[in-house]
C-alpha cells in the first residue's frame, strides 16, 4: 500500500512537471529576470556578414525546385550569400533540377551514407563566417537570413535557432493538427528557455551556427541538429531563438508517416542524452543542466515511464482503499484516454477534431518513445532513414 501510493504521487508529479510544471516554472523565472537582469542590448539590424546556406537533399525532385526559387528570393545581399545543395545518393531527377541554377552550388557523390555524413562533408567547403540550414522540404519567409543572423551580433550567441511553422488548411487531416499544436507549444517553450538562458536544441528546419564553433558529427547520429547545437552550448555559447524567422513545411502524408517520424525521433534522442550525457553534471554546466533535463529528459525518460505508472498505481489504488481523491484523479485519467482512443478511431478516419485530437496526438507520442527506445537498444534506428512522406501542397 505504501509503495503504491509514493509511486502514485512521484509519478503524478512527474508527469505535470514535464508537461506543464516546468513551463509555468519557467515563465516565472523569466519574469523575475526581466525584473532584475538590466536587458542585453539591441541586435544590431544592419549585421550582413558573409553566410553560407545549406541544404541536404535526399531524392526531392518533385519539390527541390520550390526550395531553390523560395531560396534565391532571401532578402539577403546576393554577393554575400553562398547557396550550397548536398545531394548524396540522391537517384532521381534533384541533381538536375539544382543545374538549372548557376547561382546554387551542388555537392554530390553517388554513395548515400546519410544526412549526417552529407553535412559533415560540405562543410569543408564552407569559407564564410555563418552557416544556415535548413530542409529541403521547408520554405522560408524572405527575411528569415536578415533575423537569424542579426543575433550572431551578440558575442556569446554561438547558434540560433529557427521557427517551424506546420502549415495546414482548415480541410487538412489530423496529422497537421496534432503536429501544428504540438510545435506551438514547443515554440512557446524555446522562446522562454532561450529568455532565460539559451533554447534546448535546434530543430533541422532551421537553424543557424558559427562556422568555427561546427565540429564533425559522428556518421551514426540520428539527431544531427540536435547533436549540433546542444555542442555549442558546451562550448560555453547559448543558442538564440528567432521566431521571425521560420521555415513552412507541410504536415506527414498519414498517421503512418507521422508515426515513424517520431520514433526515429525518439531513438535519435535516447541516443543524444547518451552522448550529452556531460550536460547532467550541473556543475560543469550550472546554466544549463536544469532546463536540458527538464525540457528534453524528462520528457523522453521519466515522464512516459509515469504515464504508465500512474494509471496503474491509481487502479491498484482504488481496489485496495476507498480514498476520493484517487477515485477523482482515475476518473479523470479514464476519460483523458477515453477522448484519446475516440481521437484515434477520428485520425484514422482522416476527421479532425481539437477536442478529441490533443489527447490522442499526447499518447501518441509518448507510445512513440516506447517504441523509439527499443529501437534504439536494438539498434534499429539508422542514421541513414528514408525520410517521411508530406504533402507538398505549401505555396
């Protein structure tokens, strides 16, 4: 009886702190710095250094084209803008398609050993002080080099990082829903974390880096924007956040395509925590410890584990004492997953709905970590993935 009730209320607290707790902690601690901390100075606006744009590419030629058009009409100087396309392994028409635009310079070799070993290999090539990434499947909004780099106006700003906007019609499915509100949730924590010190890992949509603070990733690593930026963070820099500057992309194809898409994800984080595992020591790291294992750890580790721990432990409670609060907090757990399975039969039904959705899209993602995990001890996830199908309908 003891047992289960201290694992009732650790795993209880566990799961509100990684998805609410630690937000609303955070907010408070931005507040009170912005009472006491005497503001940064501005970004200096008219900062146009040379910058380098990246992109691996991996087979899109039905979609490259729109990449290269939305990327030449960058409100960025020409002359100080260096557009590189990697296509490594790339079989169908990308390489062709990128010819057709002097102004592009195109890095390729016939062996496809992945992403990670594409970038490592172009930058080597890189000669300008600033590097930007971004998808192939992404387009961004024309002032999105101008905001990015004005930040690298700051010395201790070593990478910044991008929005990334899930575009979707008011027709669209389920999967642009559940993944348009889980990155406007996300995008709420990286503006926080980065005004309290630095943002928690760059997605690869768009981000930014000092070319002289890039070291080669390991060619095995399944999360190279993540890996990228939290090495910058080591390195004693922060990592800005530029929500004006983002990246559209359109949401997977189906449920199935969303799915695979976070497990890889996941196994790719269980992987990064154990690379970065030098960020748990908060005395090497006082600024950032706290909000990398709140933020990131706990969400991929601890917060799933009680997920699962809670509903056990409170039906375990409600047979063996007659206490109400445990009967409240199983009612509440049992519609919470009654409104997520009713989300699941709608998803598959391609119909949507806010009400039924957010809850679905939760367990859907932490039942991704699960599987992600697996993968990752069995070593199933390559670095070397196909990558997920999406609708190409963004304009």
């Amino acid at each position: 009886m003891t047992i289960l009730v201290l694992f009732f209320w650790i795993s209880l607290f566990f799961v509100f702190y990684s998805y609410i707790g630690y937000g609303l902690l955070l907010y408070i601690l931005v507040k009170i710095k912005q009472l006491v901390v005497k503001p940064l100075p501005a970004k200096e606006a008219g900062f146009q250094p040379e910058v380098t744009f990246m992109v691996a590419a991996y087979n899109e030629a039905d979609f490259i084209r729109h990449k290269i058009e939305n990327t030449l009409e960058l409100d960025y100087p020409v002359e100080k803008l260096t557009i590189i396309f990697v296509t490594d392994g790339s079989s169908d028409d990308t390489n062709s398609i990128i010819k057709e635009y002097p102004q592009t310079q195109l890095l390729y070799e016939p062996q496809r050993s992945g992403k990670t070993v594409a970038i490592n290999r172009a930058m080597a090539h890189v000669t300008t002080p600033f590097v930007i990434f971004s998808d192939a499947n992404t387009l961004l909004n024309p002032q999105a080099v101008n905001c990015m780099i004005s930040h690298f106006s700051a010395a201790e700003v070593g990478a910044v990082a991008g929005e990334k906007k899930v575009i979707s019609d008011n027709a669209a499915d389920a999967e642009g829903a559940g993944e348009g509100m889980y990155w406007k949730y996300e995008s709420l924590l990286k503006k926080w974390d980065a005004a309290l010190y630095s943002v928690m890992g760059a997605a690869g949509e768009l981000f930014a880096i000092r070319t002289s603070l890039y070291e080669n990733v390991p060619a095995d690593t399944i999360l190279d924007d993540f890996t990228i930026s939290f090495g910058v963070n080591k390195k004693g820099y922060k990592v800005a956040y530029a929500p004006d500057a983002y990246a559209r992309e359109a949401p997977s194809s189906s449920l199935q395509e969303e799915y695979k898409r976070k497990v890889r994800i996941s196994a790719g984080g269980f992987q990064a925590m154990y690379r970065l595992s030098a960020l748990f020591n908060f005395f090497r790291y006082p600024k950032i410890t706290w909000q990398f294992v709140s933020h990131r750890v706990f969400r991929w580790t601890v917060a799933p584990l009680c997920l699962l721990l809670l509903l056990l432990t409170n039906i375990g409670l409600c047979i063996a004492t007659s206490a109400p609060v445990y009967r409240y907090v199983l009612i509440l757990q049992s519609v919470f997953y009654t409104l997520a399975f009713i989300g699941y039969l709608m998803a598959i039904r391609q119909m949507k709905s806010r009400y039924f959705y957010v809850p679905f899209y939760f367990v859907f993602m932490n039942v991704a970590v699960f599987h992600g995990f697996i993968r990752y001890l069995k070593k199933k996830q390559s670095a070397v993935w196909e990558r997920s199908q999406r609708q190409i309908t963004i304009t």
